[in-house]
C-alpha cells in the first residue's frame, strides 16, 4: 500500500478513536442523571469506579497485547465493546445495570486508542508519526464534545449513544482494514524489527523518574483547566467568556503545536524537546500567576499550548522509548493522566488557599514544573551508560 492511503487509514482511525471517546466522556455524567436518574453522589462514586476500572483495563490489556505481539485484534474487540456498551445503556433505564456495563464493556473499550497508539510503534513507526497520530485524536476531541452537544440539543440524551455506536462500527472497520493491510505483509519487516531504542539504554530508575515527573506535569494541565474559569472571574474579574476563549484558543494551537513537535523530532531528541515544553509550561505558571487582562491572558496560551503538546505528544513518544513494551508503555502514559487528575486536587486546594487566590495554583504549578523538569534531566542522567574501563595486557 503507498505510504499516503496508508497513512490516510491511520489518520482516519486516530480521528474516529478520538471522536468516540470525546462523544462518551464528556456526556457520561449528563446521561447518568437524564437516563438514569443518579443523585450527585452517585454520578460522583460511579465515575470514581468507572476511571478505577480503566485504569486497570489499560494496564492489563495492552500487557496482553504486549505478550502477543497483536495490537489490531484487542483494538477490534475494543470497538466491538463499544457498541455493546452502547447497546447496554440504550436499552436500560436501571444505574446499577448501566454501572455494571461501564464497568464490564466501558472499561477495557476505553484501551482502543492506548493500542492505536502502540500498534504503529511495534510495526516500525518512529516518534513523529505517533506525534502526528496524536494530533489527529485533539482535534477529535476539539470537535467531538460540541458536536455531542448539538445532538443532545436536537435530538435528544440517547442520541449520543447511537453516534457512539456508529462510530464505534466505523472504528471496527478501520481496524479491518489495518488488519488487512498488514496480511498483505505492507509492514511485515517493521513487525519483525521494532523501532530501535534510540538513545542510551534506560534503567529501571529512569523510567520510575519520568513516570513521576508526567504525572506531575499531567497534574499542573489539569489543575489550571479545573480553575480556569474561576481565576478569570474571581481574579481577574473579567467575564466567564475569556475563560471559554483562553481555553479554546490554547486547544486550537495545540494541534499545529503536536505537528510542529512531531517534525522537530526527527532531528531534536524526545528527552530535549520535554525541556523546552517544561521551560515553556514554568513561564506560562509564572506569568498567568501575574497576568492582569485579557490581552495577556490570550497570548500566553501560545506557551500553554506547546507545553501540552510536548507532554501529551513527545511524552507519549517518550514512553515508547523508554518501556521496551509498546503496549505497556501508552498504557502507563494514558495512566499519568488518570493519576495526574488525582493529583490535581489537593494542588488545587493547596494552591487557592493562599494570598494569590487562584493565582496561587498556577504558582504552585509552576513549581510542580520545575520539579517535572529536574526528573527528566536525572533521568537523562541515570539512562547513561557506565564507562567501560580499557587498558593494555
């Protein structure tokens, strides 16, 4: 197959893998109420359960991949999921009926992108095609939520479940496809000689520092996007609107950001561009902790959006390098998000108690950033090689 068609179908794949999880998320809590009549306290512990769950999915499953060498199936069973789990919570009116779905089809079907992400770099992909795959899933998550919206709008709460369930057929026949394409031996020999480990080998306290420092940057993302609307009201005393316009114009670049990054990795190794994303990430802190109007407050989104797209694309490259497991690697990056979200509250707590006000998080963040940083270069540090001793006999 040439290479455009073939990246085309990963393309389409990355957008439509976006598209079904920027449609369930973002709606869950909306239908857990509307369809289910759960109380706020129960939306609060079924979504707690429901992440516990995916948290252990994507670890288990891509391992089993892992094991098998096969990426392509578990991702065609995770879209078949998806439709019975949309099957599921149509057809129910009962929580604890529409919980144990979540639970048993919700979970593991949330693995399918962690796989697509993996599936290219055991077939030979190098950093910036997983980049670039990375940024076709933003921009499905830039469009899906409003786009679930308008359908909720119009059509109704379980409208959603039937685009989700379309989408969820139309992920299932893009998996044919990469399935077939790879019968037809097109990525026979990258399948049989992974992606090198560029770079100096990396020990096992390497990956346990990196794994830290995403955490805590994945942290600092979540804590300012949780706040931001109250630091813009509260703070700045601006209108709610800035709020929603600084967000969406950080969401904006950060998908030419992620393209930028992917052809900068080609020639700039993954450990030095998360430098420059961390350098960028302290001086957006510093600088929102200061920002007084909403001029300032939308120019510093450039530097917000390279910072997120160096964590969320390079990062996931990163994670690839450093876990000789492709599966096993986007499955512990996916989870720096998931415990990065934990993470955020007390930051948001300790941050917002002090004089700064909401300020204060941003100011926090940035240390949490410059902490994140001194993790990735001692982890550059600790993946060096010893020096061999040579002498004479």
């Amino acid at each position: 197959m040439p290479a455009r068609p073939a990246r085309l179908l990963t393309s389409s794949a990355a957008l439509l893998w976006g598209l079904q999880f920027a449609f369930l998320v973002p709606s869950l809590a909306l239908l857990l109420v509307t369809l289910y009549d759960a109380t706020p306290g129960e939306v609060g512990w079924v979504l707690a359960v429901y992440n516990g769950a995916g948290f252990v999915a994507t670890l288990l499953l891509p391992a089993w991949a892992d094991r098998r060498g096969d990426y392509l199936h578990p991702l065609g069973l995770c879209a078949l999921l998806t439709v019975a789990l949309a099957a599921v919570l149509a057809a129910t009116t009962a929580l604890p009926v529409a919980v144990a779905a979540l639970l048993v089809l919700g979970a593991p079907a949330g693995v399918g992108v962690t796989l697509l992400f993996a599936h290219p770099r055991h077939a030979g992909a190098g950093a910036d095609e997983v980049v670039r795959t990375r940024a076709v899933v933003s921009f499905a998550w830039v469009a899906g939520p409003p786009v679930a919206t308008l359908l909720v709008g119009s059509l109704g709460d379980r409208a959603v479940l039937v685009a989700l369930a379309v989408v969820a057929v139309l992920n299932l026949l893009t998996t044919l496809g990469l399935l077939a394409r790879e019968r037809r031996g097109r990525d026979a020999a990258a399948a049989r000689a992974p992606a090198a480990q560029d770079g100096a080998p990396v020990t096992r306290a390497a990956v346990v520092l990196v794994v830290v420092a995403f955490v805590a940057l994945q942290a600092t993302n979540s804590s300012v996007v949780a706040v931001m609307t109250l630091f813009v009201t509260r703070d700045l005393g601006l209108d709610v609107v800035w709020a929603g316009i600084a967000l969406g114009v950080s969401a904006g670049l950060e998908i030419p950001a992620l393209l930028l990054a992917g052809r900068l990795s080609r020639r700039v190794p993954d450990l030095s561009l998360v430098v420059t994303g961390c350098l960028a990430g302290v001086a957006y802190y510093v600088a929102m902790a200061l920002v007084g109007g909403p001029v300032a407050l939308l120019l510093l989104q450039v530097l917000n959006a390279w910072f997120f797209a160096v964590v969320a694309g390079v990062g996931l490259a990163l994670f690839q390098r450093v876990v000789p497991r492709p599966g096993l690697a986007s499955g512990l990056y996916a989870n720096t998000r998931r415990v990065g979200g934990v993470v955020s509250g007390p930051v948001i707590g300790v941050g917002a108690s002090g004089s700064l006000g909401y300020g204060g998080v941003f100011a926090l963040c940035a240390g949490l950033t410059v902490l994140a940083l001194a993790l990735v270069v001692l982890a550059a540090r600790t993946s060096r090689p010893p020096a061999v001793a040579t002498g004479t006999s």
